[in-house]
C-alpha cells in the first residue's frame, strides 16, 4: 500500500490510567493504519482498550488516562504535537465520533437539528442555514422518520434507534475523513440494529470516509469491517482481513471468541404428567393508566428453563415483577404449585417468598457495596431457613463451593474486589441461599462479556441438574435463549406472540413477528446483512 | 405543556399550605410566651384593673381560635393592627421599611448573582487553576467570617478613610444615586456574605456535568472550552443554580438583621429587633410572616423555574 493512501497511523500507542496505586498501563504498544475509506473493526472485550484507542485516534483522552507514548499521524501531522486548538480543528471537522449512547451523548437542552449544526457552524464549514437543509438530507439519507421536521424535535422526543441515527448523521456534518465508531448499536434491540447497522452503512460507503468500527460482537463487525483487530487487555493480538480473519483464526484467544457462541445446556425431559411450579394465568397489568400487559399465561415446569424473550418495552420484565409481587396484575392471577399466590409481595408468607428468587442483570447495583459476601449470602440464610453462627457459615461455604469460588478467598471480600462474572456467581449463591425452587433471571448475562457469559451459562445449566431447579430467563439475546431454553415465550407490547418448546417456536413456520426477530440476530457470515437486507426487499418488508 | 402546569399549580398549592402553616406557628409561639402581653406592656405596677381593661382593649379575652382567625383575616386585607408601643397603624409603620429593606436586597442582588456566576463558571472553565483557588479562598475567607466584623472591616477600610458613610440613614428626599451611595457598605457587606455560596454551587454544578456523554461529545466536536461550558453545560445546571440564588435571595430579605444594625440602616429587620425589645408583640408577628412570606415565594419560583429549566419538562413527547 502506498504512503499516501493512508489517512491515520498510529504507531506504539501507550496510554496509562490512573488506580490507586498511581498510573498503570490500559493500552500496551499499539500500531495502527487506517487507508482512506477504508473501515477498520476493533474487537475485544471489556477491558481490552477498544474505546480508549479510537478516543486517541482523535487525540483524546478521558478524564484519569493519559497518553504517554507513541504517534498519531493523521494527514502526515502528529496530534499529539499538536496545540490544543490545533487538536480542536481535527475533532469533528476531519475525525470525528459516533458514541455507545447517543440518548446521552446529545445535550438534552437542544434541538437535534441545532446539535447537527453546532460543528459545521463552528468549524466554519458551512452557515446556520446550508447546516440546517444539509441535516435534512442527511437525515433522509440516514432514513429518519420525516426527516424535513424530525431535527426540530428534543432528544427526549425521539426513540434510542432514531437518535443512533441522528447521532450518525451529525458525525457525517462536517465530511470528516475517519469517523469512529463506538458500539453504535449496541444498546439497540436486534430489530433496530439492523436498520442502524445498513444505514450507517451505506452513509459510510457512499461518502468515501474511513472508519474505526468498535464493537464486543464478532457477527456486528463481519457485516461492517473491511479488517478487523482483535485486542486483548490493552494489546493487539491479531489482525487480517475480515473474511480470513471468520475462516481462519489464528490465536487461540480469538478462536475461543469464535466458539464461545457453541455452549448448549443439557436437554431436560418433562413428563406429561408434571405440573407446573409457576403459572401465570391471564395476567393484565399497567403502569398507572397505561397497559404493558395483556393477558399474559404460560407454565414453568420444574427443572426446566422458561426463555422469556422480546425487545425492550416488550412487557418481559413486568411480567417478572407481577411474579414476585412487586407489581399488583390488574387481572389474572399467579399460581405457585396449583396455590394462588397473593398479589403483593407483603402479603405473602415467608415459605412463598422463599420459592421464587431472582437474579439481576447489574450484580454492580444489585449487591450491597458496603457488605461482605459473608453478610450477602449469610442474611438470606438465616431469613429463609434459620440458620445461625456456624450452621450459616458452613451453609455460606457450601454455597461458595457450588458457584465454583474459593470460600477461603472470597468470604471477606466486598463486591468491589471482584470481576463482572464473580459478582454475578454472588448474585446466584444470593438466590440459592433461600433454597428457591425457582430463580428469574433478569437479562443476567447482558452486561457481561461473552466468554464470561458463558461461564454463568454453564453454571447455572449445572446447578439447574443438581438442585432441580426451574428457571425464567429473561432475555433480549437469541443466542442466549439457543443456549440454555427449554420452552421459549416470545413477548412484544405486552402480549405472548408466541409460546412452546424450543425446537418448535425456532423452526418454521414462525409467527411473523418472531421470524422478524430471528433474522434480525446478526450472524457470523459477512454476507448476511446483505442477504437479510434483499431478502425483506423482495418479500416487500 | 399539561404536566408543567400541574407541577407549577402543586406548587402554588403547597406554599399556601406552608404559609398557612407558618401563620399559625407565628401566631402560637408569641400565644405561649411566658406572661400575660397586657401585664407585661403596663409593668409591674399596674393594678389588676388596668390590667383588665387593657386586656378587653387588646381583645385578648377573646378565645386564641376566634383572635387568629380576625388576625389572619387581617392580613389577607392588608389590616395589620396598631402597634402597641407607638400606637401607630402597623401597615403605615412598616412601609418604609419594607420599602428599604426591599432596595437593599435588590442593591446587594444585583451585584452579587452576576458577580458569582461569573465567578463560578471562570472557576469551573480554569478547574484547579490559580484563578480557580484564589476565587475559592477570597470567597471562602469572606463567608467564614461574621458578617458584623465583615462590616467593621469594611467601615475601617472604606469609611474611616472618608469614601463612604459608615451610617445608612435614609431620608426621603434623597436621589437614588444618593441612596445607592448611602448605602453602599451594607450592600457590599452583603455582597461579600452571600457570593461565595451561589458561585461554589454553580462551580460545582458545572464541574458535576463536565464527566457527562454530552460534554464529552461537544469536546470531541471540537468546540472551545468556554463555549462548552456556557453552551452546553450551564443550560443543564441551572436548576442547582436556581436554588442556592433563591435561598440567598431569601436571606437577603430576612437574614439582614445584623448588617442594618450596623449601618443603623431603616430596615424590617431592625424593625423586629427594636420591636422585640419593646414587646410590642403586633409588629414582631407581622414581621415574621412577612419573612416567612419571602422565604416561601422564594422557594416556590425557585421550584418554578427549576422546573422550566428541564427541556423534558418544557417539550413533553
């Protein structure tokens, strides 16, 4: 490749963050080329430094990191040379940044289409009124919703997926050269990344401009990057082309990404004969006058795994507060073993209570920072079965044992001396510790990386086979529900779309609405967007 | 626009609640003072006669119920009795005073909110600079101090040297650059009491945004520092803003006692105290509920404008 064709190097970047113990290295030596029009996926885990070099790639540095060695070229100058109001010219005007959260990322006082053109006003690019019409066009291109009024409307006014949009064309104001993107879909639901993912797609082709596509999901960056780098704590582990990297890995780190997607839980056998532990029988329930629930029924059998699956806003995390009596049903009821449980949790007995625990999508919020794991798992013991002094603590040890962690290691410490996936394990002991026959669990792998996710895939299929029990999980992740579901229940605007065993509800024929959200889940094939994409033209979607 | 309206009328609904409540606080607290009003106005030696017929004359035989009622009733017609001491129709009585007390608030506003925004946003836009720590210690230093040596320092400097009159006497005859003369040293006394306050909670309302998404994004498009902070931090930091000016807007009013005493300055707060002194218990409740009146206004176009400030408020879906 010639010199002149590339837009951005970065060579032996080092960036250091600031700990307790004074600054330690996050980015460890990193080079990095970028060609013009060329699309560059960064892949790896939480931790591996993905965002905090596509934030130097604009010479940039979050509060408590700092770069500390290395070059940045950019159009053959080195921004880290660079004053900061030459910094400034380069930010937004030649480089410029899509983030994770565009619902946080525009400042909620103003307008999108002011927001659009605050930078090329500023950077001298365009007028307040060639910004404005620009915006339109970008926004129709970036296919919004009335594109000619949707600028006028607050951040507020207008939903995740739109603003991701939104946020996107305003990147593209000022033609950058290089636009990074950060996880732009990911805290979209699966049938609004892919209308996300094509349009920043073809915006991306059609204006010629580079990219940095940073992303934790392998089947994401197949479909946008034309090379792909694998990073691991801070260091590059591999890099090549797209299509050699999916056929053939070569680290063994990047295979067991690759892998990861393969667990399955142990097929369960159910006689017919069985009843359910948990049934919720036509349940309706609403938030002050607005219905999210309509007549809502299925069964939970013991030892099996309930997949509760729908996108946000679908009613499945409602349905789990009416379950534990967080949320009063406006009709319907909840029956544990044939009993009708009493709607409000404070009216029901200690022994009900007991039989169905939940478990937490952020183990970060949902433990106490300030106890030790001995008093979070030790208090639900001791409420739920009485158990004192050494009789808990051997109980706590027993509990510790069964999620694969040290008792000896791990009693004393506080959440915040664990990993993501320990406080999540602590978060099931928790659960176990009042001997639940049933345990929700509520999108318990969505925060988590995905080989870490496994892990806890893994652990509760082994404790599901030990401990008999049954489980509700909740999810907005296909593949999860692949994984570990026995029956599956899909759920949109706060109705059951469809409902029953694994095999049948993912086999054709589908329930329109589900057959929408299974082609939405991106796969592993570079081709699929496109494929998904032609396929729903010429079927008229 | 339905739901703003229903915050602001709520609002509106519990300040009445709140000044009702005060009203009857006011009322009870001088009702449990030790004595008898009627003994303790005529002094000892008054024989129990007098005593009795001052008592009628003052209604006070009448029961506590049916005299707070006629004494709120009052005040909602703008009635607020005869003073007991100078025998002197209240309303008359506390006008002027008001009146003073009003412009020298407004005087000290006028130069200390503009002052300590300012002030806070350089502080918050020069974070940890020497700007940013001698803003905070001359701010902090004048705030630690009591305000009445606050003032004697300022007399010493400023008026002992003979730019200023250390007495704020009033007249009426006098021009309004006289009186913005006059009474300079209160309002700087003043001035000097309540900045610190307003312009370290804008300071930190400010410093409280700058670790947000929005502003991380406003840096990355490349915008000046001064207009990220003027643009797009200080709209969404108004309402903490709102709040500390209201709060000292109120002490402005009612927290003046100690400065007017010292400039001998004609204000409702020396009225109060003068009035304490005489135990002439008519003014010193209507004192108060004018007080309370202020700090509840307030607060409540604090909560108002608070409430405005927040664009999901003001733009529902």
């Amino acid at each position: 490749m010639s010199q002149s064709d590339e837009i951005l190097t970065i060579k032996g970047l080092h960036i250091e963050g600031k700990t307790d113990e004074g600054w330690s290295e996050i980015v460890k030596g990193v080079d990095l080329s970028l060609k013009k029009g060329e699309i560059l996926g960064l892949i790896g885990e939480s931790g591996a430094g993905k965002s905090t070099i596509g934030l130097a790639a604009m010479g940039y540095a979050r509060g408590g990191c700092r770069i500390s060695a290395g070059e940045i070229i950019f159009d053959g100058h080195n921004l880290l040379e660079m004053s900061n109001k030459g910094q400034r010219r380069i930010r937004g005007r030649r480089i410029a940044y899509v983030a994770q959260s565009a619902a946080a990322s525009f400042n909620p006082t103003y307008k999108l289409i002011d927001q659009y053109s605050e930078g090329p006003v500023f950077h001298h690019v365009m007028s307040k009124s060639e910004a404005e019409h620009d915006a339109k066009e970008l926004y129709r291109r970036m296919q919004l919703p009335d594109p000619e009024m949707i600028g006028y409307r607050y951040p507020h006014q207008v939903s995740g997926g739109q603003l991701q949009r939104a946020i996107t064309a305003m990147a593209m104001s000022c033609r950058p050269d290089i636009i990074i993107f950060d996880e732009p879909t990911t805290a979209l639901d699966v049938t609004t990344q892919i209308e996300v993912l094509s349009a920043i797609r073809d915006i991306v082709n059609q204006s010629g401009t580079a990219a940095i596509y940073i992303t934790h999901d392998l089947a994401v960056v197949a479909q946008m990057a034309d090379r792909v780098k694998v990073l691991l704590k801070g260091a590059e582990i591999e890099e090549a082309d797209t299509r050699t990297m999916l056929r053939a890995p070569r680290d063994t780190y990047t295979k067991s990404l690759w892998a990861v997607r393969s667990f399955q839980a142990t097929p369960k056998k159910i006689e017919s004969t069985t009843r359910p532990v948990v049934s919720v029988q036509n349940v309706s329930a609403a938030y002050e006058t607005q219905l999210v629930l309509t007549d809502v029924s299925f069964d939970i059998f013991p030892c099996q795994t309930v997949a509760v699956v729908g996108e946000s806003g679908s009613g499945k995390s409602t349905a789990a507060r009416v379950m534990t009596g967080l949320l009063e049903p406006s009709s319907g009821s909840v029956k544990l073993r044939d009993e009708p449980l009493p709607s409000v949790y404070t009216d029901r007995s200690k022994k009900q209570l007991q039989e169905i625990q939940m478990i937490y999508q952020s183990a970060d919020t949902a433990l106490n920072p300030k106890q030790r794991i001995r008093e979070i798992i030790g208090w639900p013991i001791e409420f739920y079965t009485g158990l004192k002094g050494n009789a808990n603590e051997n109980r706590i040890r027993e509990l510790l044992t069964m999620i694969e962690m040290d008792p000896d290691e791990f009693i004393d410490r506080r959440p915040g001396e664990l990993s993501g996936g320990q406080k999540q394990r602590i978060g099931i002991a928790r659960a176990l510790a009042a001997d639940p026959s049933m345990i929700i669990c509520d999108e318990v792998t969505s925060a988590l990386d995905q080989l870490v996710a496994e892990g806890i895939l893994r652990l509760l299929d082994k404790l599901q086979q030990d401990l008999d029990l049954a489980y509700m999980f909740i999810t907005h992740d296909i593949a999860t529900v692949r994984a570990i579901a026995d029956d599956v229940v899909v759920m949109k605007a706060g109705k059951v779309v469809e409902a029953g065993p694994k095999a049948e509800v993912f086999t054709p024929p589908h329930d329109p609405y589900t057959e929408l959200l299974l082609s939405s889940v991106p796969e592993m094939d570079p081709d699929w967007l496109d494929n998904v994409l032609q396929g729903r033209a010429s079927s008229g979607n | 626009m339905n739901s703003l309206w229903l915050v602001i009328v709520k609002r509106l609904g519990l300040g009445i609640v709140t000044l009702i409540a005060v009203s009857i606080i006011i009322f009870v607290a001088i009702e449990m003072l030790p004595g008898d009003i009627a003994q303790i106005i005529l002094g000892q030696s008054a024989t129990p006669e007098t005593v009795a017929v001052f008592r009628q004359e003052l209604g006070l035989d009448r029961p506590a119920l049916t005299r707070y009622l006629d004494w709120a009733g009052g005040m909602l017609r703008g009635d607020f009795g005869t003073a007991l001491a100078s025998k002197r129709d209240v309303s008359e009585l506390i006008q002027s005073r008001i009146f003073n007390t009003l412009f020298l608030a407004a005087y000290a506003a006028l130069i200390s909110i503009p002052l300590a925004i300012s002030l806070g946003l350089l502080a918050a836009l020069y974070r940890g600079s020497v700007l940013d720590r001698a803003v905070n210690i001359i701010s902090l230093s004048s705030v630690s101090m009591p305000e009445f040596l606050l003032a004697y320092i300022l007399v010493f400097l400023l008026a002992q040297t003979g730019f200023f009159p250390t007495m704020s006497d009033l007249t009426p005859t006098m021009s309004f650059q006289e009186k913005l003369y006059v009474t300079f040293l209160p309002a700087l006394t003043l001035t000097l009491v309540i900045t610190a306050h307003m312009m370290r909670m804008t300071r930190a309302a400010i410093v409280n945004l700058l670790a947000s998404a929005y502003i991380e994004m406003a840096e990355l498009k490349g915008l000046s520092r001064t207009r990220i902070i003027l643009m797009h931090a200080f709209p969404n930091a108004l309402a903490p803003i709102i709040n500390v000016v209201a709060i000292n807007l109120a002490y402005l009013i009612t927290g003046v006692v100690v400065v007017e005493v010292v400039f001998v300055y004609p204000g409702l707060g020396q009225l109060l105290v003068d009035s304490v002194s005489k135990r002439d218990v008519v003014v010193v409740q209507v004192a108060s509920l004018i007080f309370a009146v202020a700090y509840i206004l307030f607060n409540l176009l604090a909560d108002i404008f608070s409430t405005l400030s927040n664009p999901r408020l003001r733009h529902p879906k």
